[in-house]
C-alpha cells in the first residue's frame, strides 16, 4: 500500500469516526472479537484432535508422544493471552496523605471526562505518567496508576503542575 493510498484510507476513517462514532467503536470491537475467536478456534481446533485421537487410537507411548505437540500448542496460546504487569514503582499515596492532590485529580477528570484513577504513585523520576494494568490478562478491567515523580513536582508551578495531570 503505498503512502497516500494509507493517507486517504485513515481520513475516510476518521470522517467514518466523526460522523458515526458509536458504530465507529462498535466496529473496531467486532474486529478485536475477530482476533480472540480465531485464537480461540485454534484452540478449539486442537482440543478436538486431542479428542479424537485419543478416542480413535489405541493409548500408547506414541500416541501420547505426539499429542503432547497440540496440547503444548494450545498451552502457549493460552499463555499468551494471560499478561501480568508489575505495579508501577513508587510509594503508593492514600487520600489522607494529600486530599488537595486528590481533590485536584478528581476535578480534571470530570472536567475532562477521563478514567478513574485507581492509585496514584510517588516515584523518585523526573516524569509524570499514566499507566494502565489489565486485572485479568487480556479481558477484564484496566486498573489505572497516575506515577507522578517528586523530583518532577518540585521543579513545576501550580498551573503548570495542573497542566500536567490535565496532558496526562
């Protein structure tokens, strides 16, 4: 595909967005549920050859040496559908420890109509950041981290500060 053609394709995309973008949403959710049924057919797939060769052939050494493959198979695309990531580094701040800071949070997103922010994390990095975990591997709900750095704090005026958790 060559440049411009990319180029006219993403601006009918984004025209598609701004003028229906509920079935704008809906259809890049059908296409994400494309990918998990192929995955899950290949599992599918696999289990049933497991199945079948195991109720039409007799159990032996062989038999059972050569379906561990499949069964290896579907272990590894389970596998890949289940991601941990680690908590974000930093000292995890209550809201008692800074009501202000949480009074704030709370005002820019519902003034921007944003996430929740779940945690909010003190780091020693000269960054602020937003950081959002899956609880349970792919699916499920995201929990969201805002990591602000102290080093980062200090160096920020109030407004600036503010424009910062705005961006972020």
């Amino acid at each position: 595909m060559e440049e411009n053609e990319f180029a006219s394709l993403v601006r009918s995309l984004e025209l598609f967005n701004k003028e229906k973008p509920g079935l704008y949403r809906l259809r890049v959710a059908l296409l994400a549920a494309l990918g998990y049924v192929y995955l899950f057919g290949i599992v599918f797939m696999l289990l049933a050859i497991v199945a079948v060769t195991l109720f039409y052939v007799s159990l032996n050494f062989l038999t059972l040496k050569v379906l561990w493959i499949p069964l290896a198979l579907v272990g590894l695309v389970l596998r890949s559908l289940w991601i941990t990531l680690p908590e974000p580094d930093g000292l995890k701040l209550q809201r008692e420890q800074a009501p202000e800071l949480f009074d704030l949070i709370d005002e820019l997103r519902t003034a921007l109509r944003g996430p929740k922010i779940h945690h909010v994390m003190i780091s020693d990095e000269y960054n602020a950041s937003i950081e959002q975990n899956p609880q349970f591997g792919m699916f499920g709900w995201l929990r969201n981290y805002l990591v602000i750095g102290l080093p980062f704090l200090r160096a920020l005026t109030p407004a600036e500060f503010r424009a910062v958790l705005a961006h972020e």
